[in-house]
C-alpha cells in the first residue's frame, strides 16, 4: 500500500503519499497550504529571485490528484496564495488552469493568515467549513471539539536522516502537510506541534509511498 | 651581504645590526623590486616572508608619512591578521614610525569599521570576505584612492578555493581605484610557480622570487613493531610509538585527515598517557573558543602535542615545534611538504617529520609520498577558469557600491588571473542573472534586481544592499549545528554536521572535544548531550566527504608497485604481502587495467584497480552496477578506495570490458548525475554564492523553522522547467571536477586504451583483501532501502507501543 488509510471520528481517511488528505466516502480532496504565487511574492519584497515555476508545479500536482480521484468536492486549507496581491497577479495561463481544475465541482476556499479575504477566483470563501462530523480550518485551535482538520504549521518529519513533509494526527486531531512547491517546514516533534497532539500521535511521512512513525519520533 | 644591506636605509640598516639579525636575501630581494607591478615570494614556510613582504611598506613610510591608506595585506585567517598587527608593533616601535595599523575582519566592532572607512589607517590587514564587503561601498574609492601596495599571504592556500577567485576580482576592482598600486604575493612551497603567478597579476608578468628551499627535510616512515591493520584510517595501532616520539620532542604536531579520526587519536593517546603530558586537540567542529584555547596554549609552550587536521594547515607559526607526524596516508605531496616545513621554523635547520600508515596499503603510499617529497616532486590540479557563481556574487557587490556600465566591468573583471579569458557571452549571462534572475520564462517584468538606465546597471531597490553584504562570501561550511551540555552552564562543545545530527536517535553516543557524550534531543537548532560513562561513541561522522590521493601520487603508487627492485625499501610484512599477490594473481600496471575475479562465499566478487582516486572510482562503482543491473548481473553493493573498486554480487563477471566503454559511461553519468545528491549539494553552494538562495536574512530568528524551503526544491525546479538555467550550467561543470570527478575516470580509461588484464583468481587476493574490510560499502539502491525504512519504521511503531 502506498497511502495509509486510518480511521478518524468515524470518517474513512486516507492520507496520499502526494501529501493530500482523501475521504473516498464523501468523494472530498482536501489539501493545505499551496501558497500560489510565492516566488512573485519574494521578487516583489526583498528581491530574492528564485525560480518562478513554482505556482505551475503546485497546480500540476494538483491537477494529476483530481484526475485520478476526480472528486466532488475540493477543499483548500488555507494559505492558498501567498498573499492577496499574488493571488491578483497569476498569470493568465494558471488562472486557466486554476478554472479547469474548478468546474464542475464543489470548491471551498478556506481563508488563512496569508490570504485572509476573497479573491476574484471561482468557489466559496469561508473560515471554516464542516461536514458529518468533522471541522475544516486553516490554524488548529487550543480547546478544539473532535475531528478538527488543518493545516498552517508545514509539518515534517525525518527518519534515517529523510526530512519529508507529514501529516499529524490522533484520535481528535488532523494537521495536513503544506501542499506548495516552496514550502519550508516545522518538525512535528516540535512541542509548537507536538502539543496539540496526546501521546498516541502518528505522522505519515509523504514522499513515493506513506511511512507511518510515532509523531514524538519525527 | 654588506652590499646587499647598503640597499637598505641606514635608519633600518642600525635596526637589523641592533637586533643582531642578518636579512634573507629574498627579504632584500622584494626590497630592491618594490616598484615591480606583480610579485610572487616562494619561500618554505617560516621563511620570515610576512615581516618580509611588509619591509618595503615600513621603508616608504618612514620617509614618505602621508596619511592615508597605504598597503593593504590579505590573509585566509582572521587570526593572521591579528597576530600581525601584534608583530608589526614591534619594529614600527623600535623604528620609531608614526603609523597605524589595524585589522578589519568579521570580529571588528562596527564602530572601527564605520571610523575605517571614514579615516582609513596606513596599513589595514584584513580577509577576502572583509574586503569584498569593503569595495561594496559608495566610499570606497576614496577609501583606496591613494593605496600603494597590495600583500596577498598564503596566497597558494587562497589559489585553492573560490576565496581565491572572490579576492582576485576585489583587487581587480582596486586596480581600476587605484592603478598604480603594486601587488606582493607570498607563497609556500607549490608545484607550478607560474601559474600561481597568472593568477596574482593583472596581465603584465608576475616577477617570481624563490627563495632558498633551505636543507632537505628529515623525514621517515614510523616503524612499529606491530604492522599496520588491514584497513582502516585511524592510526589508532601506532598511538604508543607515537606516544614515545612526543615524549622524545619538545613539541609535536600530529596531523590526521578527517575530524572523526582525530577525535579517536586523541582518545587514543589520552588512554596510555601516564605521565598526563599536556596533549590538545584541534579541528574544525570545536568551538572557537575551544579551538582558542588550545591555540594560546601551543603559543606560550604549554602543550607537548596537538593533534589537529587540516584546521592547523595555515595560522601562526610557532618555532618550537620539532616533530611533524602525519597520521595516515598524506594523499597529496604538496600539502604534505607545507606540514613538514611547520617543523623547526628556523630557516637552516632540517624539518623532521615521520609518516605513520594507517593500514597496509597505506605503506605503499606513504613509501611513494616520502620519495615524491624527496625528490620536490609536487602534485596538484591545475586551476579551472574562475566560476561564475563568484562572478554573480561580484557583480551584485559591485552594484551595491552604486552601479556599474557593463563594457567597463567586463574589461575590469578580465584583469583578474582566473577570468582573464571569460568570454562576454558568460560574462552577460550573469549580468542578466543578477538583474533578473535569468529565467528562460521572460514574462515577468516584476523579476527585476538591477535595473539599467541609460547604461548603468544599477538596484531596482537600495534597501536590497544590506541584504546582499550579508550572505556574501565563499566559505560554505556544511550546515552545522553546536553542541550543548544539557542544563549547567550551556557552553560549546563544537559542532556537528545538520544530516549528522538528523540521524541521532535519544540514547546515541558520538565523540566530540575528546570526550563521549550521550545525545538528548534538540532544541532550538541546538544538539543537547549529557556526560555519559560509556568508552565506545557510535563514530561521529562530522564529514561525509573525504579527500582523494592526488593524480601525481596514485600515479607513483602505481609505478612504485610495479617496480619490485624498489620493494626492499618497504618493511618485510608489506613486501611478504606484495609477493603473494604477485604469486596468485599479478600486479596492476601504470599502462593497463588490472581487473580481478574470485567467489567469497556466495557471492562474486570484482576487483577493479583503477588508481583514480576515492571519489573517481565512487562513481564509477555507481555507474558500473548500474550496468551490471541492467545486465541482469546482479550486483549488491560496492565500496571504493583511492585505489581500487570492488564490487559484489550474485554472478560472476567474465567480460569486463563492456562495463568500462568510456562513451557508454559518460551517458549513464549524465542520467544519474541528473538526480544525484551530490548535485543537489553542488547546486546548494552555488545557489548560495550567486545570492539566489540568502542564507542570512535580517531580523531572522531562531525559531527551528526553516526559514526557506529547501534548496534541493529549487534544484527539482530548474531542472524540470529551466534545466539550462546559468546555475545548473555552473553546477554541472563543478560537479563533474569536484566529488564526481569524472575526468580521472576518463584519463584512466584513456591511459589503458582497453587494456585489460582479467585475472580468474581461486580465491580472495592479497590486495583485493584489505577492501573487503573497508568502511563505507555502498548498497545498491532500490527494492532493498525501501525495505529498510519500512523495517525501521516497523521497529519504532512498535517500541512505541503502535500499530501502524
């Protein structure tokens, strides 16, 4: 098997070596922090110039998930864009992109700390957004009910001297790994993390197939 | 003499008889050549060379006291700048002269930098790093307006490294500031004076001055009554003989190659030190105050030994040391003579230095090294054309300082010896990186650093300066993180590598400082460690890479084994060793390929005595099992040495030559160089010194959260979507001379022209047994390491009480 199913607050999930969350049941791709438009930002504000295929790779790995899933509903974390004025300053083609990607399904734009309000892009923006149980937002919160889902913190997870994004969780809690191209990362044993978790935490490591460790491990 | 001093003033002329000295006729040499627009001074180390090259300042001063900077001196150290300052007081006293001298290096506070600028002193001594810094500012050409003399020190250990490159285009730029300052290179002992002459000038010839090599050193290989082990690189079998030889000196210098080992010797000479001789320890990974300390000790003669790597290489010469000892086989004659000459500073006397194999093939090397040194023949690579990720740095710096036409730049920039022959196509492809990044998708106009107006190139956006000054630079260090005594007072231990630290698990021991330390965890980009009782550390390995023999000296290793009548001068155990070899198998020749077969157990064996050195045959045991794969020969895992390739797996090869089809292997490169660690290390450096990736960002904070994502990304990027970016060009040229070393792959293949002797042995050979006992096997990857992180996964899971 190269994704880890698990169960969470009765919910059938399934965490993809891609570093997306599936829930077949509902036929809901969720995926977190994509941060579109990140090397504009940094050419915009200190200068740095870093390669700017960035936002094309995010959506091409998107793109390949919702072709193979093809599913009915597609949930963005938050952090989606790397800040509203690179959201307005996609080029042409990945807004393209973007349009195909949304029609025909059901698309929530969750609004996170870099991209707080709407933009001008199809699907609803919300700040959270809930189905059969289970939470959808994009910072977990300190006393939260069961079955919270959220992203925010870029976990990763090492072993064997491996760093690779991780998703989080037990048995109340689930923290995606950052989805973007260029995304840096907190190590998930960090106690920023590792805090919202109880003892029986697991991180699932992404990469060409799942690896499971304790989270107190990664 | 006496006429050779009447050149002298007669002010400097009483000084030297007051203080009863004698000058070198070298030291007078630069005198009489002061106005010589390039110089180069060989001289063995401890030649006096520094105070030399600062005579003719001194002279020109004592007449001439305008204010004003006056001669500028570069050394690789910090700590040399210092220590100059200190030993320049002295005679700058005792003469009388009313000058200032001052070092501005990374320590200098920033209000004597900021005065510095304003009211620059007679004579600054500073680094490469420093100085780029320098010429970065709006003011510096009122700074270096009236500069007469140039000193570059240790100018062949800065030859060796982009610091090189980076000070070669700073003077080039002082050159354009102030034309008729003069250039003073010093030098040890190196194997092509010329060359390092090229690199020094402008474009008119460098005047070489070599000075008297002085006596032939003494120098021998240590006889202990035990032979060296089959293999291994720690010396720790001849820590007692060594120990009778620091015993029998005033002050011994222990040289060994890699951080790790030293740590082991160390520990080593301390379990049978009974009489508690003061023994110190030094190398890249302590703590500069660590290292400090030790250094302050040698200087007042407190220490009997110190057992360093190549952290002592350069510094601050101390007389008192008469015995070198190299620990392990020296891999490169040229490096080995400039450790020998830090024995016995005084000029007439003999340096004495023993070489210790740290295993059986090592005694040939060392054999080979000792006659190369005896007969001055040095080894060394000969210089590439300046890299370009320097030249981005340069430019964004020379930006900084307010702006730049590119014809005039380009002219400039050619002035310096490693770029003299840049091509203006490369020199625009920079230009053009800097200024926006140099992507092949051109659609974005907000991608803009520089901008040009009406021809002068200059930053988009000021603020951008203080960015750029702070990740500038050369020295990459390996990401390392310090080590901390949990709880107490939190001091250093030293430091260990970041992909080190990333595979401590709680419970791990590993050496460092001399001692045996228990990992805790780590915090705060911090590795916590507690005392613990245990003798044996799990090894540290601080450095993954370790250095290659020279081509010079793999090549007499080879001749020297094929050369029997030479054998005698080996001790009995070794040449027994060579004798069987000859009598069951035969052995390698300088001019053919000596390629072994033989079954151990239930696996086939291939034995390949390339003499390319470790990284070389590294790749190519990469490259060959590759093949083999693809040839259904199942191969299961290789290691190499500076010598030979083996090779194991469940068939036996019985056509070599196919394997080792230059053409076909140079493909294979390209595939898997596209994918290769060692690329994305390579990338990382350069991305770091061409400021595409910053490593230092104001403000920053020690959050344990990456504050960048990973250069490895950016690599991944590029090549999918730009893999003809200028990184991934510059990147491709680096890999391919540094860790991947191809080119000795291909000069040996080119060497034997296909001849390949195969050798059908009955059994394991003599010379192929030492590999079969080498650290550093390389598994084939694939099927097999999926299984062990699943293994290693299961076991944790389950140590944690979860299922997965």
């Amino acid at each position: 098997m190269f994704w880890h199913d698990f169960d969470f607050c009765s919910a059938q999930l399934r965490a993809l070596p891609a570093g997306a969350l599936w829930w077949g049941d509902a036929k809901l791709l969720c995926v977190s922090d994509l941060h579109l438009g990140k090397s504009e930002r940094m050419a915009r504000r200190g200068g740095q110039l870093v390669p700017p295929y960035d936002s094309l790779e995010t959506l091409i790995r998107l793109k390949d998930l919702i072709d193979q899933h093809d599913p009915e509903t597609v949930i963005c974390l938050g952090d989606s864009f790397d800040d509203l004025t690179a959201g307005q300053r996609l080029d042409a083609n990945l807004l393209q992109l973007l349009a195909t990607l949304i029609a025909g399904r059901k698309w929530i734009w969750i609004t996170g700390n870099h991209d707080p309000g709407p933009l001008d892009i199809q699907g609803s923006w919300l700040a959270e957004f809930k189905q059969d149980g289970l939470t959808f937002r994009h910072i977990a919160q300190d006393t939260s009910e069961a079955g919270e889902i959220s992203g925010h913190f870029h976990p990763k997870a090492s072993i064997r001297g491996r760093r690779r994004p991780c998703f989080c969780y037990d048995s109340r809690r689930l923290i995606l790994p950052a989805f973007g191209t260029y995304t840096g990362g907190l190590r998930a044993s960090d106690p920023v993390i590792a805090n919202l978790f109880d003892s029986t935490a697991r991180a699932v490591m992404t990469g060409t197939k799942s690896t499971v460790i304790p989270l107190r491990a990664a | 003499m006496l006429i050779a001093m009447a050149t002298l003033p007669k002010t400097f002329q009483d000084w030297f008889e007051r203080r009863g000295w004698q000058p070198h006729p070298h030291q007078l040499a630069l005198t009489e050549q002061a106005k010589t627009a390039s110089l180069l001074l060989i001289a063995p180390t401890g030649g006096g060379k520094t105070l030399a090259g600062f005579l003719p300042t001194l002279i020109d001063l004592a007449t001439n006291p305008e204010p004003g900077l006056h001669t500028l001196y570069i050394s690789p150290l910090k700590a040399l700048a210092a220590d100059i300052r200190r030993n320049l007081a002295t005679p700058t006293e005792e003469l009388g002269l009313d000058i200032r001298i001052e070092d501005r290096t990374g320590d200098t506070s920033q209000t004597m930098r900021k005065r510095q600028r304003v009211d620059p002193p007679h004579i600054l001594l500073t680094t490469p790093e420093s100085l780029a810094l320098l010429i970065s500012y709006e003011d510096a050409p009122r700074i270096f307006r009236g500069l007469k003399r140039i000193i570059v020190d240790e100018i062949h250990a800065l030859a060796e490294s982009k610091r090189g490159d980076q000070l070669m285009l700073a003077l080039s730029r002082l050159t354009t500031l102030a034309p008729d300052a003069v250039r003073l290179g010093l030098s040890a002992t190196v194997e092509d004076p010329p060359a390092l002459g090229a690199f020094l000038s402008t474009g008119t010839p460098t005047k070489i001055i070599e000075a008297d090599p002085g006596p032939q050193p003494d120098i021998s290989m240590l006889i202990t009554q035990a032979p060296p082990p089959w293999a291994g690189t720690g010396g720790a079998y001849a820590a007692c003989a060594i120990m009778q030889e620091i015993k029998r000196h005033k002050t011994t210098l222990v040289f060994i190659n890699t951080r790790a080992s030293a740590e082991l010797f160390f520990q080593a000479l301390w379990a049978i030190n009974p009489d508690n001789l003061p023994i110190g320890l030094h190398h890249g990974s302590l703590s500069k105050e660590a290292r400090g300390k030790v250094e302050g000790a040698m200087a007042t003669g407190a220490l009997r030994a110190i057992v360093c790597t190549g952290s002592l290489d350069l510094g601050i010469d101390w007389g008192d040391v008469d015995l070198v000892i190299q620990v392990g086989a020296p891999k490169n004659v040229k490096r080995l003579v400039q450790r020998i000459g830090r024995a016995n500073h005084r000029y007439n006397a003999p340096s004495k230095a023993l070489l210790v194999p740290a295993n059986r093939f090592e005694v040939v090397e060392c054999q080979a090294a000792l006659e190369a040194v005896m007969e001055h023949d040095l080894d060394g690579d000969p210089r590439g054309p300046g890299p370009l990720d320097v030249l981005c740095q340069h430019i964004l710096l020379i930006a900084c300082s307010g702006g730049f036409q590119a014809d005039a730049l380009y002219q400039e920039v050619r002035k310096a010896g490693p770029y003299r022959d840049l091509p203006r196509a490369e020199f625009d492809q920079c230009v053009d990186y800097c200024a926006t990044g140099g992507y092949a998708l051109k659609a974005y106009d907000r991608w803009q650093r520089l901008k040009n107006t009406g021809g002068t190139w200059h930053l988009r956006d000021p603020r951008a300066t203080q960015r750029i000054r702070m990740n500038t630079g050369t020295i990459m260090d390996v990401e390392t993180l310090p080590v901390r005594m949990r709880g107490g007072r939190q001091r250093a231990l030293g430091e260990v590598e970041e992909s080190f630290a990333a595979t401590l698990e709680p419970g791990d021991t590993f050496l460092i400082g001399g001692q045996v330390v228990l990992y805790e965890s780590l915090r705060e980009m911090t590795v916590l460690v507690s005392r613990t009782a245990r003798k044996n550390p799990k090894i540290a390995v601080f450095m993954g890479t370790k250095l290659a023999t020279s081509t010079r000296l793999s090549q007499r290793v080879s001749t020297f084994l094929d050369t029997p009548s030479k054998w005698s001068a080996l001790p009995q155990h070794t040449q027994t060793w060579l004798k069987q070899q000859q009598a069951l198998s035969q052995m390698p020749r300088p001019d053919r390929l000596l390629v072994e077969t033989f079954w151990r157990g239930e696996r086939a064996h291939l034995c390949i005595y390339g003499f390319a050195g470790r990284n070389a045959l590294q790749t190519l045991g990469l490259l060959i099992t590759k093949r083999m794969e693809e040839r259904g020969l199942d191969p299961l895992g290789f290691v190499a040495t500076d010598y030979a390739l083996l090779i194991w797996g469940l068939k036996e090869v019985t056509d070599p030559a196919p394997l080792l089809d230059a053409r076909t292997l140079r493909d294979g490169l390209e595939r898997w160089l596209s994918s290769n660690a060692v690329m994305k290390r390579t990338f990382r450096n350069a991305a770091r010194i061409a400021c595409l990736i910053e490593r230092n960002l104001p403000g920053q904070r020690k959050s344990g959260k990456q504050a960048t994502f990973s250069s490895d990304i950016l690599y991944d990027t590029l090549l999918k979507y730009d893999p003809d970016h200028l990184l991934m060009k510059i990147t491709r040229t680096e890999a391919e001379r540094g860790l991947v070393d191809f080119g000795r792959i291909e000069e040996m293949l080119h060497r034997i022209e296909g001849r390949i002797d195969l050798v059908q042995a009955p059994h394991v050979t003599p010379l192929a047994a030492p590999l079969l006992l080498e650290v550093g096997k390389v598994p084939i990857k694939g099927a097999a390491q999926d299984t062990l992180l699943e293994q290693e996964a299961e076991a944790l899971m389950k140590d944690a009480g979860l299922t997965a």
